[in-house]
C-alpha cells in the first residue's frame, strides 16, 4: 500500500516531472507540509497566519495559497471566524481511505489500457524493477516514492488529472495517518505488495480490464485488512 514520501526538490504529489526553483508561496507550502507530515505540527495545532509570514519572512498572501494548497489535501481546516489549524488523525477513516483508494485506481487503470503504449509499458517495467530493487535493499524511502509513481502512473496515462488530483490527496491523507497512527508498527509485506504489482503490471501488458479490477481491488483489501488487524490490538 503507497506511503508516499514527501520530497522537497521535487513537484509534489506523484509529479515526476523536472525539478523546480520554489516560489515563495512554494516554499511555504513544502515547509510546513514536511512539519505537518512528520509531526512537529501536531493535530489540532493552531496556525496563525501572521505568526507564519514573520517566521517566514513573507507576506501574507503566499501563506494564505500555501494554506489553501494544503487544505485541498485534509492537512489543515480553515475555518471563517476560528482561523487555521491542523487537522486532526481520524482513524476511523482507514476504510473510507482504501475504499476511494481502490476506486480511483480501479478507473484509472481501466481507462488508461487502451490509451497504453511501448513507453507506457517500459515506464510501469523501470519502476517496477525499482520496487523489487528497493524491497530488496529494505530501502523503505526508495520504496514508497516507487510505489507512488507506480500507483498514480496509471491517471497520467489515462489523461485522468480529476483522479490522479483526489488520489493524491487521499494519499496524502494515507501518508500522515500511518504516520502518525500506525507510527513503529509492521506495514504490509512489500513482498506481497510486488506480486500484487507484477500482477498489475502483466494485466496491463494483455490489456485485461478484468484481471487489473481484480487484483488492484485485492491489493487495497489486504492492506486494510492488515491495518484493521493492528487496530484491534491497540
């Protein structure tokens, strides 16, 4: 299941596209994303905008794009008259999460098989010698930036940006909640997860709408299977 990194250098959420020089606003945004991401702003934590432009030694406007950028992806709730603050872990959400998972990839997948082409399917080969690389290495970064770009290629090449934007989000959404919720304890079996890919990866090669439905669907069930299991013992 994708735990996808954030990386600064790069367009965030599953663009692998060239290397950006960050405007200001951008700066903003990856600044207190990487906080938001990794725990130093806490759910629920207060953010005030001022504050933020001072720290920032910016304006008030790219800190007010850099909030609304990130409301777009549930990290932070902006509300009228209450101001900004960090949006709490809803664990109870881990259903709904892999359910709209599964959905989006379902339709993208489906759609992006007769748009596929040689390139596409070298592209789906490169990162998936990646994902066993990495599996291999136990290079858990390595790992989960591979099984972004593996799990959003098919919105790009569907020409799905809707899809490709809501699932960027959600995992964004996923990212922080194992995070920070299921923080030191075992994820999935990459092991596990690289069948599921082969598997993928092979459905697409024979175009098979019904055997990419399967397995993707399989996919996003064994992980929350698994994380629900880790729920129960806490």
């Amino acid at each position: 299941m994708p735990q996808p990194p954030y990386s600064p250098m790069v367009e965030p959420h599953g663009s692998e596209r060239a290397t950006v020089i960050p405007t200001k606003q951008r700066a903003v945004y990856e600044a207190l994303r990487g906080e938001i991401m990794g725990g130093r702003l806490q759910p629920g934590e207060v953010l005030v905008i001022d504050a933020l432009a001072k720290r920032f030694q910016v304006s008030i406007i790219p800190v007010r794009e850099a909030l609304r950028q990130l409301q777009s992806e549930r990290l932070v709730e902006i509300r009228a008259h209450t101001g900004v603050r960090v949006t709490p872990v809803d664990v109870s959400a881990l259903t709904e999460i892999f359910a709209l998972l599964g959905a989006l990839e379902t339709a993208s997948a489906i759609h992006a098989l007769p748009r596929l082409t040689e390139e596409h399917l070298t592209e789906l080969d490169v990162v998936m010698k990646k994902l066993e690389t990495t599996a291999a290495e136990k290079d858990t970064a390595g790992f989960e930036e591979a099984n972004r770009h593996f799990h959003l290629l098919p919105c790009r090449i569907a020409g799905f940006t809707r899809a490709e934007q809501g699932l960027q989000s959600i995992l964004a959404e996923w990212e922080r909640l194992h995070r920070l919720a299921f923080q030191g304890m075992q994820p999935p079996s990459t092991e596990q997860a690289n069948k599921d890919h082969r598997a993928i990866v092979r459905a697409f090669r024979h175009k098979d709408a019904e055997k990419v439905t399967q397995v993707i669907q399989r996919h996003n069930a064994t992980a929350l299977s698994h994380y629900q299991k880790l729920m129960s013992k806490q």
